[in-house]
C-alpha cells in the first residue's frame, strides 16, 4: 500500500512538473526534499534503482529548463542550497554506481560544464561524485567499465576541470 502511494504522489509531482516551464523556489525545496528522503541505499532494492533514475532525471530536466537552482547565500536559504547540493551529490554518485551511462554520456557532460562555467554548480559537487566512483572501481565494487563509459569518464574529468588523484588511464 505504501509503494502504490509513493508511486501516486511521485506521479502528481512528475505531472506537475511537466505542466510549468519554471519551477518556483518552494516547488525546488520540495523536489529536493523528496529527492533527499527517497535517494537512499537503504530503500527496498526493487524500488532503489528506479528512484535513483527518477531522481537523476529530475535534476537533468531541472536543469535543462531553468538552469541549476542557486539562491543568494543567505540564512534563509542556506538550508535550501545545502539540501540542493546534498540531493545532487547523493543521487549522481548513486547513478554512478548503478548507471553510470547516464551521468558519463556527452550530451549530460556538456550539460554540466555549461552549469560549471557559469557558476551555477560547484564543481565539487561532481568532483565528489566522480571521486566515489572511481574508488568503487580501484577497490572492485565497481567492474563494469565499458570503453565508452571510461572515455567519457576522462572527458568529464577535463570539461569539469576536476583533479583526482591517482588517475591512471586502464
């Protein structure tokens, strides 16, 4: 009963998404509360994979319509960025790990270094990601690297101008 509401309540913020081109500050807040509460590794393993590809999703279409959300450094929405910022980085390192064509494909790189040059995302945020990953890969979580997923690694690593450590082209 639980997973038909969530799945309810998911699809009326989808839709309601879908209807507006702009997202108001408050529907931002929202989507990152919801993002934050359900991209998690603990949730039922039949529903995680879904909900990191709805979330990922979500930040991509957020991106594309109106720009990576940033609001004035203030006490007012220091809590807003930081729940934008955490929902970011916990659902690109779990997409990472579960799909990481999603995230390594061009058009999403090229997407992201728009974002970066124009000082709406903090590179940081995809350095972290970037840096989990490649460490599931040296320790062995990690084994699927295809030579497109590791060719667009490295050009993210260079469009995002991001220095990791221990980098060694396989």
């Amino acid at each position: 009963m639980k997973y038909i509401l969530f799945l309810f309540l998911n699809a009326i913020c989808f839709l309601s998404f879908c209807q507006s081109d702009t997202l108001t500050k408050e529907d931002i807040g929202d989507m990152f509360h919801e993002i934050n509460k359900t991209d998690q590794t603990y949730i039922g393993e039949n529903i995680r994979d879904t909900q990191f590809v709805k979330n990922f999703n979500q930040i991509i279409n957020l991106i594309k319509v109106q720009g990576y959300p940033k609001f004035f450094d203030n006490n007012e929405n220091k809590k807003l960025n930081r729940s934008i910022e955490n929902g970011t980085k916990r659902t690109f390192v779990h997409i990472l790990q579960t799909k990481p064509e999603l995230l390594l494909n061009t058009e999403i790189i090229d997407i992201i270094s728009k974002e970066i040059s124009e000082q709406r995302i903090n590179s940081e945020i995809m350095k972290f990601a970037l840096s989990i990953y490649q460490y599931d890969m040296d320790v062995g979580r990690i084994d699927y690297w295809s030579e497109s997923i590791e060719k667009n690694f490295y050009l993210a690593i260079q469009k995002w101008d991001i220095k990791l450590y221990n980098v060694k082209k396989k």
